[in-house]
C-alpha cells in the first residue's frame, strides 16, 4: 500500500504528521459524540482542543509556523 506521506521527510517525521492527523480525527469524533448525546459544552472543549493543536506546514515541522513570532 503507497503511503501518502512524502517520501523525502524521515520516519520520524512521518510518525509525527500520522500521530496528529489520528488525533485530530480522534477529537473530531469526541466532538460529534458529545454533540450527539447531548452534551454541548464538552463537543465545545473537544472543538477547542483540536484547534489548539499545532498546525503542520506543508514542508514539516521544522519550518515557521503561521501565528507565532519568529
């Protein structure tokens, strides 16, 4: 199976961009279960949660990221 990942980047930064994108789906799903329950406030901090999440620039983690001082 051909990962989607790019081929140049290390293993160790391709680990890193799989682990974020799980845990953005996993928080995506807290979102919509809470919000499916019933239980706004909780959907709400899961939202908040994945967007206080680093952002991964297209060239990796080692590059400026948008929003912060350099």
């Amino acid at each position: 199976m051909a990962s989607s990942l790019a081929p140049d980047r290390s293993p160790a930064q391709q680990q890193m961009r799989v682990d974020h994108e799980a845990l953005l789906l996993m928080l995506s799903y807290v979102e919509a279960e809470c919000a499916r329950l019933g239980a706004p406030e909780a959907a709400r901090h899961a939202a908040l949660a994945a967007a206080l999440l680093p952002q991964i620039q297209p060239g990796g983690w080692g590059g400026p990221r948008r929003g912060l001082p350099q």
